[in-house]
C-alpha cells in the first residue's frame, strides 16, 4: 500500500512539472511572436 502512494504522489508531481514545462513553452512562443511582430513593423 505504500508504494502505491508513493507512485501516486510521484504521478502528480510529474504532471505538475509536466504543466509547468507546457506553460513555459507557451510563453516562449508568445514571447517569439510579440518580437517578430514588433520587428516586421
């Protein structure tokens, strides 16, 4: 039963992780389209 939990917990925390890196790269991609944008003006 502890294992479980511990895989269970260990889950979660990846899926934090894993949300965190989406968000990242969501930033770098708006950040890249803002400064190409302001650049072609």
């Amino acid at each position: 039963m502890k294992q479980l939990t511990k895989a269970q917990t260990h889950q979660r925390k990846n899926r934090k992780l894993l949300v965190i890196f989406i968000l990242a790269c969501l930033v770098m991609v708006l950040g890249s389209i803002l400064l190409v944008t302001k650049f072609f003006k």
